[in-house]
C-alpha cells in the first residue's frame, strides 16, 4: 500500500484503469482510501474505464412490471431493489434497454385532444432522475421506441431516441427522432404499411450496425436506419422452418441478431434446433437470407432443459455481450452466449409471453 500510495495520480490511473469490469472493482477501490475514490470516481476517469473495456458486464435483466432479476454471481451481484423500476419511473411502461439507458413512456390525451408522450431515459448505476423528453402529436399512437447513447454506446450522457406512431388516418407509420444534444425532434419520411402493422410492438428492438430492427408479430422485420432517417421492411427468410408447437407464439421463436461484418442475423427456435440466417444489411433487392449455421438443441441443452425442448422460448438478447435468453413453460429462464452455447439457469421462474430487456452497465 505505502508503494501505490507513492505512485503518482497519473500512473496510478493507468493502473487502475485495467480493473477487471466487474460491478465490484470499482466500488471496491473506492473503499481504499480517499485519493482512490476521488481518482475512480472522476468522470473522466469513468469515461476512460468504459473505453478501455468497451463491452460492460451483463448485470441481469427488467422483467415483467419493471422488476429487476440479476445474472450475476456475489460479490458482483447487483441487489434486484438498486435498480428497481418501481422507484425509478412510478407506473410508466418500460420500452428499451441499450448501452445502459433504460426508456421509459406513458402516453396521455390533453384536453385539446393532443397525443401526449413523455419519456424519460437514464442510467440505473448513476441513480440520477433521468432526462424527461416531451413528445405532441395531434393524430397517431406510440407503437414502439427505442434509446441509442452516443459514440456507440461509450457516452451515455448523449443518446438519440426513436419513437414509431402509426396513424390511421394518414395510412402509416412515422419515426420522431430526439437527440439530447440539440434537444429537438425531427420527423423521418412516413412509410405506407399495411393495416396489421399497426399494433403495438412489443417485441424488444436490436440494433445492427447503424440500424434500429423490429421484429413485427407475422415475422416481418421492420427497420429504421440511423443515418438515413428512412424506415424499410425486410421479409423474413423464406425457408426458415419455425417450430410449430401448438402453444408457441410466432414472436417468441425469432430473436433478431447481429451476424458476422455488421450484417442483419436473425435467430429461430425450429424443430428442436436453433437455425442462425446471415442478410446483408443494405436494402439492395439483391440481399439475400442465407442459413449458416443450425445447432442442435438436445447437443448442448443441459439435463434439465432437455425435457422442455418442445416449449423453449426466445425472450429476451443481449446485444453488447451477444447473449440470448431462454424461457420455458415450468423450467425457469437460462441464458446463454451464441458463440459458446454453454447455458446457465438464472432464475427457477419462468417468464413465458412476456418478453425481457437485458441490462449491461460498469
């Protein structure tokens, strides 16, 4: 101790700076002494941790009505009631989980018959209040949202958010971005749908590349690209076999993915295997789906979800630390990394029909 307390502040950063990124190490460098704290706990310092490391620890994941169930093992387990929805944002709807933000939004009409939208973004590890971002409309309803943070996701103090409304009367949908930075909305192009793609979408969103992907209820994809402002639809592949299990929900067997070099990947539970398709990410009518690997579940299933093979669900993905969760009927939640397949039970209770938001955060 007396060597690193000589070492001089400069030094002693760099030192410090290749912490292994657990949810401990820093709370438990703090606890040293005073200099320590004030070194790990200066923003600049944080900035420079989340860099270093660049992929932050999965720390667990919202549930259904906002609670928290976490992932990891003591000492870096992060108690459920820290980042408790119920303390955050009251009784407003959880809609997105990204580079450690979570969205909230409760949508209202004023007296003037203006659809109202307030949601608010922030950061469970700083306990802060959050940013709270007004949205009118006068015709069209919310349908889904999502958060992106700024520099991919290394500075969570900036972010841009995406709100989809569908509106009957003007026949489409359109896409309002937000960014924190200019503290304004701007309006994409509105796209013609169809009217069954008009209905709330619940499926959580996932973003590839520079691109926001939602996975519609009939298994089309919709996209929204960043840089464009534009939104498309993507078909699903057409000869992806989907389980066809009586009580499964269409949603439910599909994850949408990153694949290799930034393309759109795309995860299906069929016929007791799980089937990995790779499309290019451009809109060219040229992309094609192409199936690239299919893993078979009853290989790398351990004992006790090998009995419930026929009711697996997909319900939830990690995106910085491509992980995907699986729920069963009776035999709890497991997760499990795609390049590994090694899967670990997280929780005894399983979250059938409803669909979580994993949280990863330093």
């Amino acid at each position: 101790m007396s060597s690193a307390q000589a070492l001089p502040d400069d030094l002693l950063i760099k030192i410090l700076l290749r912490l292994p990124a657990h949810p401990s190490s820093l709370p438990c460098v703090s606890l040293v002494c005073k200099r320590w704290r004030r070194l790990v706990t200066d923003i600049h310092f944080i900035d420079s941790f989340h860099a270093h490391h660049r992929t932050p620890p999965l720390l667990g994941y919202f549930a259904f009505l906002g609670r928290f169930v976490p992932t990891q093992e003591p000492p870096c387990r992060t108690p459920p009631t820290l980042f408790s929805l119920n303390l955050l944002v009251g009784d407003k709807g959880l809609l997105d989980c990204r580079h450690g933000l979570v969205l909230s939004g409760a949508t209202r009409f004023t007296e003037s018959k203006f659809v109202v939208t307030e949601f608010t973004v922030f950061n469970p590890m700083t306990r802060d209040s959050g940013h709270t971002v007004i949205s009118e409309r006068q015709s069209g309803k919310l349908i889904a949202a999502a958060v992106v943070a700024a520099a991919g996701g290394t500075d969570r103090r900036s972010f841009r958010l995406i709100a989809l409304f569908a509106s009957y009367q003007e026949g489409g949908v359109t896409a309002s971005v937000y960014s924190s930075d200019s503290g304004a909305w701007v309006n994409s192009a509105m796209g013609v749908v169809s009217p069954s793609h008009f209905a709330v979408i619940y499926h959580p969103s996932t973003l590839v590349g520079n691109a926001i992907y939602w996975m519609l209820r009939d298994g089309e994809i919709l996209q929204f690209d960043l840089g464009r402002h534009n939104l498309a639809f993507i078909e699903q592949p057409p000869h992806a076999v989907v389980e066809r299990h009586r009580r499964f929900i269409p949603g439910f067997c599909r994850w949408i993915i990153p694949a290799g070099d930034g393309h759109l990947g795309l995860a299906v539970l069929s016929e007791g295997s799980i089937q990995f398709w790779e499309r290019e990410t451009g809109l060219s009518s040229a992309a094609t789906w192409e199936l690239c690997k299919t893993v078979q579940l009853d290989r790398v299933l351990p004992l006790e979800l090998k009995e419930h093979v026929s009711s697996l669900e997909l319900i939830g993905f990690a995106e910085e630390n491509n992980v995907i969760f699986i729920s069963t009927h009776d035999g709890g939640v497991f997760m499990t990394n795609l390049e590994s397949m090694q899967f670990k039970k997280v929780h005894t209770t399983s979250t059938t029909r409803y669909y979580i938001h994993p949280y990863s955060g330093f």
